[in-house]
C-alpha cells in the first residue's frame, strides 16, 4: 500500500513522541492533524480497551475557543439544541447546523463561563465558519483556535488510574460535567467524556510543555493497571453507536436523520441559525435515518466508502462505518436506511468489496 507522506501542514500533537514510543502502526487524519487508528491491532486493542484502562491522544479533537460577552449568543447561533439551562461546569454533545438545517458537525460544547467556551470538534472545519458568523454578525466575541490539546483516559479502570495522578476527587466527576485539576501548576479542566462506552475521562491538556510530561505521569502511575495507549476503536465505537462526521453523516444530513433528535429543542432555541429550515424539515419528519445493522457472515473488510444497502433489487440506503465484532460474533455497522426499511428486523442486503451480503436492520446499537 503507498503511504500517507508527513509534512508541517499534517500536525504532530503533544503526545506524538509518546504515541510513537508506544508502538502507533497506523494513523488517519482529523482537523488536519494525525489521529492514531491501531496499536497493537484493532481486535486487541478492543479487548485491551474492555478490560483495562488505555491514554488515547485526541489532540485532533481542536477547540474552537468563544470569548467576549456575545460568547454564549453566539453559540446558540450554532446549535438547535437550546442553551439556556446548560451551567459552566458542564459539557453538551451539541448538533451544529448550517442555515439549511445540514450537520456542519457534532462536537462537545465546554461551559467555562458564561462568556467563555470551548467547541470540541468533530473532523469539519468549524472555525472558519464560526468566525464567519461572529464577524458578519458584528458580535463582541473573539473566536479562535487555542493551544488546548484533550487527552482521553477510557476503560474500566479509568477511575483508579486517574485518581492516582489527579486525587481521589475525580471519582466525584458526573457524566458529561467537568471540573479543574492542578497538574506541575496548572490548572486543567478534567470531564467525564469520551468516545467510548467504557466510561473515562477526558482531560484538556492547556499548553503543548505540558503534554509529554502528563503523558509519562500517566504511564507510570497506571504501570502495574496494564495501562497502554490506545485510540478510539472502530469495533467498540459502532457496537455503541457512536456516529463519525464525515463517514456517517455530512452537512447533506439533518440532525433528525442522524438520531440527533434528541439533542435538539429546534422550537425553543431561539437564535439558531438553522432554526427555520430545521422546524420546516422537522413537521414532516425524517425520510432516512441512522441505523444499526447486523451483517451476516465473515469479517468484513474496512468501510472505506458507503456500501449500497438494498431491499428487492431497489437501493434503500448505504453503511458508512462497519467491523466483525468478537463479542457479539457478527458484523456490526451504521447505515443510513429509508424509512420504507428502517424497522427492526427488516433484511435487506449490503454490496461489500467482496459481495453482496445479508443483513438485518437491529432494534438498537449493541452496547
Ligand atoms: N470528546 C470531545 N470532543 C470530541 C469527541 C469526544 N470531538 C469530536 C467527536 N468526539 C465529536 N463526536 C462525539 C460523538 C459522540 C459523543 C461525543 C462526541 C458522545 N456521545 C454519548 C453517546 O452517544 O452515548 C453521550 C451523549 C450525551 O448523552 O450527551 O459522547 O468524544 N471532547
């Protein structure tokens, strides 16, 4: 296979050099920037990640940094999922939309204050848009991209881990909330997130100095928890339904087709850019939607465009993300299925690079 050349405009992260000392066999590319993909292999790191507590670096994961006293106007101009109730200290898993109601990306927004906030984005170029709105808008804010850098703790000992380098009050962390943490005097702000179903941290790393030094403290404090690198793994990532932007969904898609619904209050947040277009398409419902689909026989190779989905020889829609699962002994994936297939149970069938497969339309994600 040719590889991927390196150069400045693919940046390195403050982890790469521990990323590398680890092994890293493969990378792809988000926000410009490089995402490890394998260590081991995905199938061990699966199983690694499932029963221990692995340090992913999710430097790609760029904040889009809102300052100023219009920071919070501005970002329920992104979002239709309405702000109001959400308190600093918090982190919302937010739809961004565009004025047409498509997904421009579905990052984590961080409340630091109310005129400070974070975006943590999925791989699209959401600062350009942002900083498009703030200036035709004429807004107080100002938008930029800082030198925050998270770094993802995940597993079933990520508890234990975690409170040995940062103290036992990160056990007292809830779901999607965050609070500071000192580390060599530094003040970070440490959540409970990830994109994984194995519960964990997420900690966002302020200053680039900092990153390898917090990296070994990890590995050292987790030596005897089997603690390793590790990444965000495909497997495990779609037995939880969790979407990838830009391979699941695009800006061509509304939140309502990607599952999103729920993360919407489309009448109530007033301000949102794509709010007429999102009440317009809302009345009618979706006409497709995301869905987990079980594919029948041998491991199938990787998903590197859609696989066409059909039903009596009539395309009804496409899988975008798609892996053997050793814990459920089936292909699992995330398909995009009209509404005329998309009940649980319906078979349909799945063109793969190596064939036509049988598949079957799942009642919900496997974890
Ligand atoms: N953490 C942070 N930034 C991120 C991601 C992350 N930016 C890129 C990407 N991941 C954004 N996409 C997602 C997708 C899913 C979730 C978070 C970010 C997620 N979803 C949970 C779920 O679906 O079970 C919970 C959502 C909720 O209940 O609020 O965690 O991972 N910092």
């Amino acid at each position: 296979m040719p590889q991927i050349s390196f150069s400045r405009r693919l940046r390195r992260t403050p982890f790469s050099e521990g990323v590398e000392a680890a092994g890293v066999k493969g990378y792809t590319v988000y926000n410009r920037m490089l995402l490890p993909t394998v260590f081991e292999s995905v199938e061990a790191d699966y199983r690694h990640l499932k029963n221990h507590v692995q340090v992913w670096d999710v430097s790609c994961e760029r904040q889009v940094e809102l300052r100023g006293p219009d920071a919070a106007k501005l970002m329920q101009m992104l979002t239709p999922r309405d702000l109001r109730g959400m308190l600093p200290g918090q982190c919302f898993y937010v739809p961004i939309v565009d004025e047409t109601g498509g997904m421009l990306n579905d990052p984590v927004a961080v409340k630091l204050s109310d005129d400070r906030w974070w975006i943590s984005i999925a791989d699209s170029d959401l600062l350009l848009w942002v900083k498009g709105i703030a200036n035709g808008y004429r807004l107080d804010v100002l938008v930029d991209e800082p030198d925050v850098s998270p770094l993802a703790v995940q597993g079933p000992k990520a508890d234990d881990l975690m409170a040995r380098v940062f103290g036992d009050r990160v056990r007292d962390i809830r779901f999607f909330k965050f609070d500071m943490f000192e580390f060599e005097g530094r003040d970070l702000a440490v959540a409970r997130s990830g994109y994984s179903k194995q519960g964990g941290f997420e900690i966002y790393v302020e200053g680039s100095e900092i990153g390898m030094p917090l990296w070994n403290a990890l590995f050292t404090a987790g030596e005897d928890q089997q603690v390793r690198a590790g990444c965000p793994n495909l497997i495990e990532r779609i037995e939880g339904g969790l979407l990838s932007y830009g391979n699941d969904m695009t800006d061509d898609n509304t939140p309502h087709e990607c599952g999103l619904g729920k993360f919407c209050n489309t009448h109530t947040a007033i301000g949102c850019i794509g709010r007429d277009a999102l009440l317009r398409v809302a009345k009618e419902g979706p006409v497709q939607q995301i869905r987990p689909i079980a594919i029948d026989g041998e491991a199938v190779l990787p998903c590197d465009r859609p696989w066409p989905v059909f039903a009596d020889g009539k395309r009804v829609g496409q899988v975008t993300s798609a892996a053997w699962s050793p814990d459920f002994q089936s292909n699992v994936s995330i398909g995009m299925i009209r509404l005329s297939h998309w009940d649980a149970g319906t078979a349909v069938e799945v063109e793969t690079p190596d064939g036509m497969r049988r598949a079957t339309v799942q009642e919900r994600f496997w974890i």
